[in-house]
C-alpha cells in the first residue's frame, strides 16, 4: 500500500515535470493521452492496483488516486485553455474591403465553342472520333469522291508534304476511317484542327477548327439531315432562329446541302451589314446525303444504307455567335481576349 | 460569275423583280452573293460550283431559270452571209492527240472590217467587267460568256501553210503568248499548230503571232473540246489562268463546238464578213448519250418525301433530260452531253429536289437506334488536364502548328522537322516539333502589352519524321513568368517560381493516378544548365520541366525568366493508370511531432527523403517540409529545415513514449547521414 501511495506521488512529480515542458497543444495532447488514456493511461493502471488493496485502505487510496486524477484533469483542462485561440469579440472590420479575388483560367474559345457543339451531338447519341492531322491524298481526297486534277481542289487549298502526304484539308477523312473499320449504324463527329494554304486575313487562316458529323443507317433520308442540323442549331443559338437548306455542290455528298441562318446582328435588314454583307444569311454550315461513290469506296453498299454528312467551321460559327469581327483574334492568344471567355 | 439579266433576256422572257430572281435562283443552288445595276442593267453575281460548267455561261443560268419559272426557252437565229469559197479548199485541220482533243471545229470568215465593236456588244463585254478590245476579240469573249464554250479567232493569212495541227508539244518549243510573254512547253502540253510551229496553247491562251490584229481581213475560228486534266495541267504548269481554261478544266459540252462556231461567224456577217461555205468537224470518235436508271422509290428513300412522278418527268425534261418511261416508277434517263456532273441515280435526286424546293422536304429526326459508342478515353482525359489546369490559373492557348524555321534550330533536340513543300510563309514552312516556341511566342505578345504574369499552357499535336513515315504527338506545355491574378490586400501575390510549376506537375500526374512517376535532375537542351528536371514514369521519359535557356529567350527577345514543362501525353496515355481504390478511415488519433534542424544547405531534400523512407518506421503516416529558411538567425551556408511528422497506428492510439522512439531514431538518422543539428526554438 506504502508503495502505490510513493508511486502516485512519483507519478505526480512526472506530470508535473511534463506539464512544465509543455509548449504546444499537440505536446499536452500527448501528456493527455499519456495520463488520462482510459485503456492505457497512467491513471487507468494505477486504478488497476486498487483491487490488490485491502479493502479497509480502499476508501484512502481512492481518494488519493481520484484527487490525482482530479488535479491532472484541472491541469490539463487550464492549459488547454490557456493554449486555445484567445476569443476576442469580433473586431469591427470594414466590410466594404473587397473580397479575395479567386482566380481562375480561362478556355480557349474555339475550344469552349467547340465543346459546346459537342454536347449537342452527345446528347443526340453521337460519339466523338478523333484522327491524324497529317494525311494521305487518299482519306482527304480520294476516297471522298475528288477526282484527281479536279479543279473541285480548288476549294480546299491543301499544304502538302510530299505528292501523297498533307495536312488534313477538313476533318471528313476521319469519316472514312471509321467506315473502313464499322459497320452501320454509325453516328460521329469529328473535331479537330484543319489547314488550308491561305495567307491570314479578317476571315481566312491557315488553320481553324471544324466540327464534321457522319450518319450511316438504314432509311436515312434529306429530311433526317435537315431535322438533325436544326436540331443542333437551334439549341446552339435559339429556338426560333430562321434556317434555310439551299442545293450546293460537295464531292462527297449528293444532293449537297449549304445551310444558312438568319444574320441576327441586322436582322436581315441592312444593306451593308458588316457580318453577313446585306444578304441577311450566314453560311454556317456545308451538308448533303453521303454520295454513293463514298460509300462504295468503304464497302459499304448504297442501294441498302444512305446516310449524310455535315460540316461546320469552328471558328467561323463562334464569330458569328460572339459577333467577333477577326478570325485572327483566335490565335493571337492575347490574355485579354481569352480571359473573357472565363466567364462564358 | 457575273450575269447580266438584259443578256438573260435573249434566252428567255423573264419579267420579275430582281429580289424575287435571287430567290428563286438562290433555291435551285445558285447563290446571288450581290448584285447590281449598271447601266439601266442588273448584274447578278452567281456562285457557280466546280462540277456545273453549264452554268459558267448565260444560256445555262437562262436554261435553270426557265425550268424553275415554267418558261420557255427562246430559239435562237443565227443568220450566215455567205461567200462561194469552200472552208476546206482553204485550211487543212488534224488531230494527232485525240486523247486529248476528241473534237475540233472551225469555220472562216472572211473581208472582216476590223474596229471597234457596236454598242450592244460593248456593253455586254462590259457588264463581263472586261475591256472592249475590237469585234472580233469581243465576239469571242461574248460566244464564252454566252455558251460557256470558249472559242479563238485567228488571222487565217498568218497561219503558216494553211495547216492546223492539234498535237502535243515538242520539248523545247516556246510560244509566244497573247500575254506577250514566252512560254516553255513540254510535250505534256497541247498544242494548236500550223506546218512551222505552235500557234495556241490548246484551251488556254492563243498566240501572239497569229492574233488577229487591226490589218487582219479573214478570220479562222476555232471551237473546239480539250481534255479537262490535260488544260488543268498546262494551266498550272505555266500559271496562266483564263476565262477559257476555266472552263475547258471543268468539262465543256462536246455537243456545241459546231454552233458556238457558227455563233460567232454569224456576228461577224454583221461586221461585213462573208462566211466560207462548209464547217471543219474533226470527231474522230463521236461520244455516246450517257443513260442513267431513275427509280421513284429512291428518290422517296434519300429524299424523305414522296413526289408526284409527273414532277419528277417535267422537272427534268424541262432541264434538257430525256426520260423513257421503262415501266411504272422508272425511266431511263438521257444525259444531255452539257451535263458532264450527272452520272449516277443520286445526282438526279439531286436535280428533282433542287427543283422541288428543299425547303418543302419534310424536318424529321432520325429514328432512334442504339448503338455501341465509340468510347474515346484519351478525350476524357484531356478534358481532366484542362479542368485542373484552369482551376490552378493556367489560360488555355491555342497556337499554329507551324514555326519558324530559324527558331526551330534554337530548340535542339532529336526530333526530325517536317518541311511543308507550299508553306504560306517561310516563317511558317515546318511542322511544330514543340509547342514551347507558340508559348513563348504569346508570352513575348502579352509581356509587350502589359500583362504582369503570364501562366498558359496549350495541349497539341508535335510532328516529326522518321524516315519516310511522319508522327504526330499528343503534347502538353505549361509555361509560366510572373505573378498570376492580380495584387490584393489581404493576400500575397502568387509569383510564378519552379517549385509552382514542379507542383502543378505532381498535381497532374496524382489527379490521372500516374502517382509513381519521379523527377531527375538532368540537363535538357529547352532548360538552362542545372535548372531542369526529367519527369520519368516506370522507366520511361515522359516530360520535363525548368527554367528557359537564355539563348531561346533571346530568340523571342524575353527578358525575364520564364519557366516551361513539356508532357508528352501520346506516351503517357498509353501508360496504365492505377486503378481507383478506397482505403478505410483510422479512427484513432495521429500523433504530430515536428521538428526543427539546422541543415548544410548542399544537401539535396531527395536524399533526405530517400533516408527517411528507408527507416520503415511503422505508423509513419507521412512527414512534410513545411518550413525553410536561411538567414541572420542561421549560419552561413545552413539552412533550417522544419519537418512535421504524423504518426498513427490502425488499431489503437500511440503512445507519446513510443513516439518519441521513432523521433529519436529520425534525429539520430539525419544528424548521422547528413550532420543534421536540432535547432533550438522549435516551429519558428
């Protein structure tokens, strides 16, 4: 018994020696822990010895192990305090300071335009399919019905590497790519980079962006394609925004299909509208019903499945619906014109 | 093309407003891009197609406006004054290529007052925006833009021998051009001869030797059909662009040389001249009428909607199309040699639903069908990258993928350029090898502007060959110079540094679970000596980052210090990631001890770690340097290095004696390897 009552005021010396060492609140944590733990603390094993006391010094020996454990819990609980965060009343503070300024990058554009295209077409069961910048005559031209020496070429000023390797003139040889390895049905788009031999200017640049989309099915018809592009435009700007199909001419669609939307900046009504030059249409997009020839060339047979395509530039469409007057602003990457579309 | 409308107006009598006339033209697919009027005339610009030679000429618009008004088209007369001489007794033609010219035809005219043209003429050749030149030139001009045919008139006295010879070319003959300019041929190209030497370059431009000229009397007039290809071909090889080769590439009509001729040499009557009896026809091999099979129910099937096949009959018989009806709902239809475009049963489609107005095609959805999606897990996880980079202040860019030959030589590295062959510029003739050049091109334009800091990144293809095959890869570059967001008073301004970027490395490749990726100190030719590091993921490179060499900032004329990484995603992406996986929370408290130690500052923190990790200890959770610093209160050449470790055990809570174990053993361990001293005062 003489022993336990030694080892409590032994134990009592520790602690207080701990304590005066004590300089932070994970330090009197672990002094906490170490005295007051209910499955291993000091005052848990001393609490043990109790039952090895005769039961008449019971009633003195608790007491002084109570008081013990009393005194290291009035220690520890003022310190604890002491270490706590002083609370102050709130300090009047001028609440009219600005708030800190949260920073955040901004998307590309074109890329954030782009995406936005994408998410229509998603949300209509389209996949996404992505290709090769550099490309053979072939998947850019060849197999999308352009004869060779066709003056049809014109149109797609092509920058070559070498006689049968280019940059991608459009993104319709992802098309074939994915015809040559699929069967219908078959719903895509196509993102992507193109290029173009063309010296820059307000709208013409050596490479853009374009969005192409491929439907291959049984029974697909003229009014699918119009239905679809409608569709897609009308949720890209507005329900009621007036849209007109009118005959055109691609070699890899037939009939072909331009589509225009009313120019919402004049409304159709000025003669020399800066955006769609008096006409009160915009192009935005090319379309048609996949020509024959091209299915043909993938093995794919036309007189059982039809399809159509489309394609729409990127940059040119988000010119339009930014009312950006320079395609060049794009690829200047000045910060103060991207960082806006942080907000977009 | 321009389309004068009083032109129009000899080919059919149209009466409507010019807005309803761009409608209706607009619908059928010709686009009026503008139009206007010039002298009491209206002049349409019509967008023509490069498969629709018919309608680069006024009698072809003429023919569409007709089929989409109901309008007849009006005959035309061509009256002939005549003289007794016999045109073969006069001029000898052969064909010797008749691949490439399978039809040649002329007619003489003779005793033509040359001079200037009458009114009427010059009004129309003025309406084509060209300049009058003299009756006969402006006949030609006017029979092109009239048929679309283009002919030549050529001084009959001058050509040597009273011999036309269509043949190829010998290598080394020349030409002298209508443009007065000297023109090598080869023998790819053809040529229009007399018995001594080339006296046209055929379907592109004629000679000057036997230009008709102010002196000439008897005119020989050709019309003629050429190979498409082979006018292309010439046409680009010498660079000479004109109305009539324009044409002849994109396919004339073979039927017509014989009236285009007799067009012409009836407008000369009217200038005096007597037209020599006879017309020369060479056409060797006549061309067949293509026939192509329309069925009803295709043009339902493409087209969507069911039209009434009396429709169908009309519309393309109006538009010159012989139909024969073989029995109910399918013709065998006859292709009028103008129409070299119409081949097959889809291009008749075409032709009924311009005519039916595809605004009247009904606006469906197709029908719903599912179908297996192509999954694209490489676009979901630049969608990732993108994301993180702009919630840790990165601006996206989007940069040409073309450079700068001289500035590619700055960037040394092992990749092969490749070379564009018809660049738009010689600043723009190779294919990117990296996208650090663009970066630190916008860097350069937005310091020039003002802006204090410049965090951006772009993700891009790179190019590079490899022999014979040409590669492109996946890449991602950040690049950041000075301090991101604006000041504010309540925080500090976040300064671009190495360690930033280094960050938002390890953020990336931990946000992909690339966690056990791990960073070298290795030279790099983009980074300056001793201030790069290679990112390295099982084994292999997959990026690297530092501080820009001084010699690529000279090159883009940057002052400052600018900090770039490189990822090479197309490598990355094949790599496996690890798989996602949720570990259970401990509910027992941890155990923090930090500790304070004064450090030689040579010694390199990856050793440090690697010494600790090697201890094993157990229930070492984790320990972080969060604090270092040099200064008055370190000596010179130390450094304070403050660590926090937290300890923890699963199944019950530490005690602090044990703890103290595992402490004594980090101090012991570093004050051992690395003369480590503990740095009285603690955290501060």
């Amino acid at each position: 018994m003489e022993n336990l009552k030694i080892e409590i005021q032994n134990k009592r010396k520790a602690f207080e020696n701990a304590l005066a060492k004590v300089k932070d609140k994970h330090s009197l944590q672990d002094i906490r822990n170490e005295y007051l733990s209910r499955q291993r603390g000091i005052i848990t094993g001393i609490f043990e010895q109790l039952k090895h006391v005769k039961p008449d010094e019971k009633p003195e020996i608790g007491k002084l192990i109570n008081d013990f454990k009393k005194h290291v819990q009035e220690r520890v609980q003022a310190l604890q305090e002491k270490f706590a965060a002083p609370k102050k009343a709130l300090e009047k503070v001028d609440l009219t300071l600005p708030g800190e300024k949260k920073y955040w990058g901004a998307p590309h554009p074109i890329l954030l335009f782009q995406q936005k295209i994408e998410n229509i077409f998603l949300r209509m069961g389209f996949s996404i399919v992505d290709g090769p910048e550099i490309e053979t005559d072939y998947y850019n031209f060849g197999a999308l019905n352009f004869p060779p020496h066709h003056p049809a070429r014109d149109d797609w000023d092509t920058l070559y590497i070498t006689d049968d390797v280019l940059l991608r003139t459009h993104t319709s040889p992802v098309q074939i790519r994915v015809m040559e390895k699929r069967k219908p049905p078959i719903r895509i788009i196509n993102p992507g980079k193109v290029y173009r031999k063309e010296a820059p200017d307000p709208t013409h640049l050596p490479m853009f962006y374009q969005v192409e989309g491929l439907v291959v099915d049984l029974g697909i018809t003229f009014a699918h394609l119009k239905g679809t592009l409608e569709y897609f435009l009308k949720t890209l700007f507005h329900e009621k925004i007036k849209i007109r199909f009118r005959p055109s001419f691609f070699p890899f669609t037939e009939p072909s299909a331009e589509v225009d939307i009313e120019c919402t900046v004049c409304g159709g009504k000025s003669e020399d509208c800066r955006v769609c030059g008096g006409g009160g249409w915009i192009e935005i997009l090319g379309s048609g019903m996949v020509d024959p020839q091209v299915l043909k060339n993938v093995n794919i047979d036309p007189e059982k499945y039809s399809g159509f395509a489309f394609g729409l530039g990127v940059d040119r469409t988000a010119m339009f619906a930014y009312q950006i007057p320079d395609m060049r602003y794009f690829y200047e990457n000045d910060l103060r014109f991207i960082r806006q579309f942080s907000l977009k | 093309m321009k389309i004068s409308l009083d032109w129009i107006q000899n080919y059919i009598d149209v009466d409507l407003p010019v807005s309803r006339l761009v409608e209706v033209l607009d619908n059928i697919g010709l686009l009026i891009e503008d139009w206007e009027e010039k002298n009491g005339d209206i002049i349409l610009d019509v967008e023509t197609y490069a498969n629709r030679p018919d309608t680069l000429g006024h009698m072809g618009i003429a023919r569409e406006l007709a089929a989409a008004l109901g309008l007849a088209l009006k005959e035309q007369r061509l009256p002939l004054t005549e003289t007794n001489e016999n045109i073969s007794d006069l001029i000898d033609v052969q064909i010797w290529d008749e691949d490439l010219c399978p039809r040649y035809c002329g007619m003489i005219v003779k005793n033509i007052k040359i001079g200037p043209s009458p009114e009427w003429l010059i009004k129309k050749i003025e309406a084509m925006e060209l300049n009058p030149i003299n009756n006969v030139v402006d006949v030609t001009n006017y029979v092109l833009f009239a048929t679309a045919q283009p002919i030549h008139a050529f001084d009959l006295d001058k050509i040597a021998g009273r011999k036309i010879i269509i043949r190829r070319a010998k290598q080394g003959e020349k030409l002298l051009s209508l443009e007065a300019k000297d023109v090598d041929l080869t023998s790819e190209m053809l040529v229009i001869a007399d018995e001594e030497k080339p006296v046209a370059l055929a379907g592109v431009i004629g000679g000057e030797n036997t230009a008709v000229s102010d002196s000439s009397q008897n005119v020989f007039i050709e019309s003629a059909h050429f190979d498409p290809v082979s006018v292309r071909k010439t046409s680009k090889a010498t660079g000479i662009q004109t109305d009539a080769a324009y044409r002849f590439e994109r396919g004339a009509d073979v039927s017509f040389p014989p009236k285009a001729a007799r067009m012409a040499a009836s407008l000369f009557s009217q200038f005096g001249g007597k037209v020599c009896k006879g017309i020369v026809d060479v056409y060797p091999k006549p061309r067949k009428i293509k026939t192509v099979m329309l069925r009803d129910h295709r043009v339902t099937s493409l087209l969507g909607v069911e039209i009434d096949n009396g429709f169908i009959e009309k519309t393309l018989a109006d538009l010159g199309f012989q139909m024969e009806n073989k029995q109910p709902g399918i013709w065998q239809v006859k292709i009028p040699h103008f129409r070299i475009d119409i081949e097959r049963e889809a291009d008749l489609v075409e032709e009924i639903a311009r005519f039916y107005g595809y605004e009247k095609i009904p606006i469906q959805l197709p029908p719903l069908r599912s179908l297996e999606p192509i999954l694209d897990p490489k676009k979901e996880r630049i969608q990732t990258l993108r994301q993180l980079l702009f919630h840790y202040g990165f601006d996206e860019v989007v940069n040409f993928s073309f450079m700068d030959p001289e500035k590619e030589k700055k960037f040394t590295s092992d990749l092969d350029p490749i070379p564009i062959r018809n660049p738009i510029s010689t600043k723009a003739a190779f294919l990117r090898t990296t996208l650090l050049g663009g970066l630190l091109e916008n860097v350069a334009w937005n310091t020039n502007r003002g802006a204090e800091g410049v965090h951006i990144f772009e993700i891009g293809n790179i190019f590079h060959m490899d022999n014979e095959t040409y590669n492109e890869h996946l890449r991602l570059s950040m690049v950041m110079t000075g301090s991101v967001g604006e000041r504010h008073w309540k925080e500090k301004s976040k300064e671009g540094s190495f360690f930033h970027l280094k960050g938002t490395c390890e953020a990336l490749m931990a946000q992909l679970r690339y966690g056990s990726f791990s960073f070298q100190e290795e030279n790099h030719p983009h980074y300056q000596e001793g201030c790069s590091l290679v990112l390295h993921f099982k084994g292999e490179e997959i990026g690297c980052l530092g501080a820009v060499d001084q010699k690529i900032l000279d090159a883009y004329l940057l002052k400052q210090e600018v900090w770039a990484a490189e990822i090479n995603l197309s490598l990355l992406f094949e790599k496996q990631a690890q798989a996602f996986q949720f570990s259970a929370v401990v509910k027992y408290p941890s155990v923090n001890r930090d500790v304070s130690f004064v450090a030689d500052n040579n010694v390199a923190f990856e050793k440090i770690r690697e010494a600790l990790e090697k201890l094993h200890l157990p229930y070492l959770e984790k320990f972080t340097l969060y604090d270092r610093f040099a200064g008055s209160s370190i000596p010179q050449d130390k450094v304070s290095l403050s660590f926090r470790f937290i300890f923890r055990r699963p199944d019950r809570t530490l005690q602090a004696d044990e703890v103290d174990v595992f402490q004594e053993k980090i101090i012991d361990t570093l004050k051992a390897r690395f003369h480590f001293q503990l740095r009285e005062g603690g955290e501060n």
